[in-house]
C-alpha cells in the first residue's frame, strides 16, 4: 500500500512539475499564426526576447506568419505553407476579431466558420505532431464588463473548450488582457485630462499599441507556463554566509555589515527590452509574474546603501529593504541608461531579435516578389547565412556572465 501512494504521490508531482515547465522546449521551431494583431511583429519578438534570456541553454526557433485581415478558417488555405513546410513544432492561433467581421458579422454562420477552422488546424497540427495552443482573440477599446459578455469573448470561449475537447493547448488572452485594461481604466479615471490617458489601442479601438502588445505578450508567456523566477542570492553580510542561491552561485563574497562586495553568476537574465520599458509595469505585472530577479543582504548595520553591479549604479536603499530582498532585474541609477550589464544584454538582445525578424520578413518578401529575379536563390542563400551569425549572436548576447557587485554604505 505504502509503496502504491509512493507511485502515486511521484505521478502527482511529475504531473505538476511538467504543467509548471515552460511549453517551449529545446530543439522547438515555434509558429504564430493569426490576423494583423500577430502580423504587427511586436508580441512574438517579446515571447522570443523572454525565452532567450531565461533559456540561454535552449535552441528554440520563433517565425511570425501573421496575415492581416486573415480569419481562423481563412488561414486553412496557407496551413502547409506557413505552418507544416516550416517544420513548425510548436503553433500559437490568435483569431476573433476579424472571424466576426469587426463586429459586423456576429452571427452563427460566422461563429460556425470560426470553430470549424480552429478544429481543422488543430487536427491538421495533430497529422503533424505539432503542439498547438489555441488564443481568445485580443481585447478591443470595448469597456472591460460588457466586453466579458460579448459575442467575441463568448465565440472564442466556445473556440477554447473545443480545443481543450480535441487535447490542444488553450491561452485565454482576453481575459489576461481584461485584467490590464481594468488597471488602465482604473488609473484613467484619476486623471481629468483625456489626451493624458493611457490607452492600449491605436484609434480604431481594435488594434494594439505597443503597450496592448506588451499586454499580449505577457499573457502568452502566462500560458506557456514561464517562470516568474529569474534568480535568487541571499547572503549574511556579518558572516559572509551564503543563506541561498536559487539558479545562481555567489564567489569572492566579501561583505560586512558596513557593505562590501560578491561575484554573482546566474543560470539565466531577466527580461528588458529598452529604455524606460518598465513603465509598462504600472499596469501590467511584469515584475512579479515573469522577472523576479531577487537580492537579499542580510545583516547590515541601519542606514542607506548604494548599490552597483559592474560599476553601474542600480540604485539606493535602506538597510532593512536589502535585508527584506529587492526584485533589481531592471534597477537603474540613470533611466535612460541600463543598469546591471544583464540589463544591458537584454537590451542588446531586444535589437538582434528585431534584426533576425525583419531577415525573416524579407526572406518571405523574397520568396513573394522576387521570383522573376536570376539571383533570387543566391541572395536567399546569403539571407540565411547572415541570420544564422544573427542567431548565433542572439544566443551568446543573451548567456549570462559573471558581475561584480559592491555595495557602500552612505550614511555617516
């Protein structure tokens, strides 16, 4: 009996480890497919920013086959094409808004359209041992309470359990995106001046600025299952005492209880993409579900504290916050210039991604229009040579290195 619970209890905890492992796997070839939401390119160069910081050691491949206008049943026509012949392993669907007609054609007919073409790729994904998740369609400017009830939340509802029937993989982006919107409207309500207010739509309500594709994104990445946790080093300045090291090692501690300095290296780097970014932050919980990136110093005498990694200044803080522990993936001294050199990494990473991706928009640009051209398939050839180096040099832009870190106490 004893030795059957044992089976039992190590099936249960296998089962809840694999479901909090992150979907993208090493060797994975991941495809979005959806309307002009994905087209725009924004959202899946985060996922592919986030996924390359946190998994330096993984070998993960990320194309953008986006078409605007384009319907859930509409994209059976191009499955082949944009999905299978690129070896997809891993397919995200984003569909909804353009399925109804803008609103227009919300309708059974259409709703039959949408839920027969989510079943198709998902059968057709089957035929080709791809793992696909199927999205609710982004949110529109609608208000947040009468969109939950809307026909576009109610059709991709009824898409979502159809999925999750046919053993696909299931994102509510929506309601994700709904709890954003909540916040945003919430802090507009504070602020009387209406050109003041923050928004998550270009002016036609229905597509997203930068900060609604930082909104889809962030739930994306929530139901792929990433990890908030980036690292963790917590260490006793009295006695120098490593007390934890989640994900990271600690070398050279030299600390007391009036400061000192360490050598922290990290499995993996905190997400950032660019100046200033992590105003998103306001509304949308960046810091808390995807980048924890923590410090502990305990045992410091009472006062302020400076705090620099690589001879960057991150910032001040008080002797009993260090002791508490401070989330400093993207602490800065000076917001218009990166902090730690992780910071910097990922920076750098974000602009590689953005060159890899517009290689890879041209490649399809090519293989349209460029057909008649004698050259075409020597330019494509270098093409690909050019972002195979930019691959290479997203993976080691994105491996994290040893940093020094000092901290000096300021008071008297």
């Amino acid at each position: 009996m004893n030795c059957c619970l044992s089976v039992i209890a190590f099936l249960t905890l296998s089962m809840v480890s694999a479901q909090a492992e992150f979907a993208l796997r090493d060797g994975d070839k991941v495809v979005f497919l959806g309307d002009s939401i994905t087209a725009a390119h924004n959202y899946s160069k985060i996922i592919e920013d986030y996924t390359l910081l946190r998994f330096p050691d993984r070998r993960i491949e990320f194309i953008n086959v986006g078409q605007g206008g384009e319907t859930a049943h509409g994209s059976l026509a191009r499955l082949d094409e944009a999905v299978f012949a690129n070896k997809a392993t891993v397919l995200t669907v984003a569909y909804g808004i353009n399925d109804i007609g803008w609103g227009t054609k919300a309708n059974d007919e259409t709703k039959a359209a949408y839920l027969n073409g989510i079943r198709t790729i998902i059968e057709r994904c089957r035929e080709h041992g791809v793992r696909v998740f199927i999205c609710s369609a982004a949110i529109t400017a609608e208000e947040p309470d009468s969109a939950e009830l809307g026909y576009l939340q109610t059709m991709c509802d009824e898409g979502l359990a159809l999925a999750r029937r046919e053993g696909a993989g299931t994102i509510d982006v929506a309601r994700s995106m709904r709890e954003v919107q909540r916040r945003v409207w919430a802090a507009n309500e504070k602020q009387a001046d209406a050109a003041k207010h923050t928004k998550l739509h270009v002016e036609d309500g229905v597509h997203l600025n930068d900060l609604g594709q930082m909104a889809m994104a962030w739930a994306i990445l929530k139901g792929l299952g990433a990890p908030a946790a980036v690292s963790s080093l917590a260490i006793d300045a009295t006695t120098g005492k490593i007390e934890k090291a989640d994900a990271c090692t600690a070398q050279d501690v030299a600390l007391t209880a009036d400061g000192g300095s360490f050598v922290r290296l990290d499995d993996r780097l905190p997400l950032n993409l660019h100046s200033l970014w992590m105003l998103m932050g306001w509304h949308i919980p960046i810091s808390s579900d995807l980048n924890e990136y923590r410090l502990q110093i305990s045992g410091l005498r009472d006062g302020r504290y400076a705090l620099t990694a690589g001879g960057r200044k991150l910032g001040e803080w008080g002797a009993d916050a260090l002791a508490e522990g401070i989330n400093i993936a993207s602490a800065t001294g000076e917001p218009w210039e990166p902090g730690g050199l992780w910071d910097a990494q990922g920076r750098l990473v974000t602009r590689l991604t953005t060159a890899r991706d517009l290689l890879d928009q041209t490649r399809a640009e090519m293989d349209q229009f460029l057909t008649a051209h004698p050259g075409q398939a020597t330019l494509r050839t270098q093409l690909n040579a050019i972002e195979a180096q930019l691959v290479d040099l997203q993976r080691a832009a994105a491996r994290p290195v040893p940093v020094r870190f000092e901290l000096q106490h300021l008071d008297p």
